[in-house]
C-alpha cells in the first residue's frame, strides 16, 4: 500500500496542484476553471509521456475521475426534478436522447467514429464536460480516447460560454416568460456554472428554473450510462464468450454510486454543508482529473482532427438549441 502511494503521489501531485491553480484563475477572471485546468496540463504534457509521474497521472485521469462523477449525485434530488412537471421533463428526456442519436448519425458523414458522435453528443445533451468525462469513461477504449475528450471538453466550454450571453438575448427576442427562458437556458446551454450565470442574468425566477431544468439534464447521465453500458456489453459478452476477456460488470461502479447518492440525497436530509463539501470536493476532482487527461494529450493530436469534429459539436448544439425553441413556442 505505502509503496503504490509513494508511486502514485508525483503524478498525482502534479495534477492536484494544476487544478489548485485553474481553480485560481477561474475565480479571477470567470471562465472556466476545467478549461484552464486542461490547457495548464497540455502545456505540461510531458508529466504524462514519461518519468516519476506518469502512473499517478494516469491515476488521476481514471479513478479520481470516476470518485468526482460518483460525487455529481449529491446535486440531485427526486423532489427538485418532479417539481418542474411532467411536460418539462419529458421535453428534456427526448431532447437529450435525440441530441445523442443526431450526434451518432452525424457522426457518420464528419469523423466516421461513431463513437466520438455519442461522445460529443452527450456531453452537449447532459451536462457538458461532466458528461464527457463519464461517458469517456465507459466508451471502448482506443489509440486516441484522450484526444477524443480533450476535444469534446474544449468544444462544449467554448460553446457554453458564447450560449452564456447569446441565448439570454434570444429567448428576450424570442418574448419568453422568465420560466420559459429558464426552461430555454437550463435545457440547453451545455455546463451547469454557464447555466447559472445565464439564468441569473434574466432574473432570480428565471435562474432558479434554469437550474433545475439543468439538474434534471444531469440526472440523465446514469439512464444514458446504462444504456451505453448495455450496448457494448452485447459485443463484449460474445468476445468473453469466445474467449478474448471476461463478461464485464452490466454498470461501472461509478454510475451504481452516483445512483445511490442521488436516492440518498432525495431520502434523506443531508445538512447543506455537508453537501455542498462534496459537491465541491467532486467540482475540484473532476478539475484534477481533466488536468490529468491535459498532460496526457499533446496539441499536435488536436491539429490533425480538422474542421469536421467542429461542425459536429456545433450542428449538435444548434439541434439541442432549435428543438427546445420549437417545443416552448409549441407550448405557450
């Protein structure tokens, strides 16, 4: 035990004091603090290529990641989400699920990955670069799966940043209430902090339906994490069956313990510092972990994506965008 932690302590060191410092810079000058978090670690990527700290960044990049998304499910209760309606959350369980099949079907005429269409799809369906991570984290494993999320959680924070301050100033155009913007703005703008802030900027009603819309989005990831683990288990239970490895576990652990945290959470009446402690402590490993996932992408990997990964992200988020418009304009 004491000789794995003296291994895992330089990388993950390295890693824990990256995300102090993006945590830092995000608080001085608002933007986000796993986007800073993962260009700080890319421009010492070398951390992750060789040496003393290549184990604990790996580390970092896994399990402290799969700790961080177990964690997610103490921002969540049953009795927040049922409050916005049956309406509202249908509306949102049908946006995310076609956001994800539009991503795997288009997917086919940009990248030719599928798997990089589910990938760019859920995170911007669910909750940005949360849900990259996670589903990362249960999608095949391959050659470039760090490249791949390296560039979904730039893509959906860059895009969730420009949603930030153009979509407030559409749904004002578009006339929507204060509950119609923030069922707009909690359903469509890809991370939770952007969310806040877009919502709040319309009104004090407007940000605390947003923020809930946004809640009931996250909730998603364990049915979409069930669903993807169901799909691949197919393939990989006719490899066991054939001999090439044994039948994997139908849920990682850590979508079971975010599940757990959620009924917990809507069970029982956790003290709000204690709550609010983890959802931070989740908030600082999932930084930890995309500074990990930074210093084991190089830029030159991005470089050779081209135009047509962009266009996907961008053609999801202006489907997620269009669609939610479409059904509140159907509603009022």
């Amino acid at each position: 035990m004491f000789d794995q932690a003296r291994a895992l302590a330089p990388g993950t060191t390295a890693a824990v004091v990256i995300a102090i410092a993006a945590l830092f810079l995000a608080e001085h000058y608002g933007a986000s603090a796993m986007l800073f978090a993962l260009l700080l670690g890319m421009a010492l990527n070398f951390l992750g290529q060789e040496g003393r700290t290549v184990v604990g960044v790996q580390w970092s990049a896994s399990t402290l990641l799969r700790i961080g998304i177990a964690l997610l499910g103490l921002r969540i209760t049953v009795t927040e989400i049922s409050q916005l309606g049956w309406p509202v959350t249908v509306m949102v369980v049908v946006a995310v699920v076609l956001t994800i099949g539009v991503g795997a079907f288009l997917s086919r005429f940009t990248t030719g990955a599928r798997d990089f269409g589910v990938l760019t799809g859920g995170a911007v369906a669910i909750c940005g670069a949360s849900a990259a991570l996670a589903i990362s984290a249960v999608l095949p494993r391959h050659a470039h799966s760090d490249r791949d999320t390296t560039f979904t959680v730039i893509g959906v924070t860059a895009l969730s940043t420009i949603a930030m301050v153009i979509y407030p100033l559409i749904s004002h155009a578009l006339g929507f209430s204060e509950r119609h913007a923030g069922v707009f703005l909690g359903a469509t703008i890809h991370d939770v902090a952007q969310v806040i802030g877009a919502g709040f900027s319309v009104s004090p009603n407007a940000g605390e339906t947003a923020t809930i819309v946004k809640l009931l989005r996250v909730a998603m990831l364990l049915p979409v994490i069930l669903v993807l683990s169901i799909m691949l288990r197919r393939g990989q239970d006719q490899a066991a069956a054939a001999g090439a490895g044994k039948r994997p576990p139908l849920l990682p652990w850590f979508a079971v313990a975010f599940g757990v945290l959620v009924l917990v959470n809507s069970l029982v009446a956790i003290p709000k510092g204690i709550s609010g402690f983890f959802i931070e402590v989740s908030r600082f490993l999932l930084v930890t972990a995309i500074a990990a996932i930074g210093m084991k992408t190089q830029l030159k990997e991005l470089t050779v994506l081209g135009w047509r990964p962009v266009i996907l992200i961008v053609s999801e988020t202006l489907f997620l965008a269009i669609l939610i418009v479409l059904v509140l304009q159907w509603v009022r």
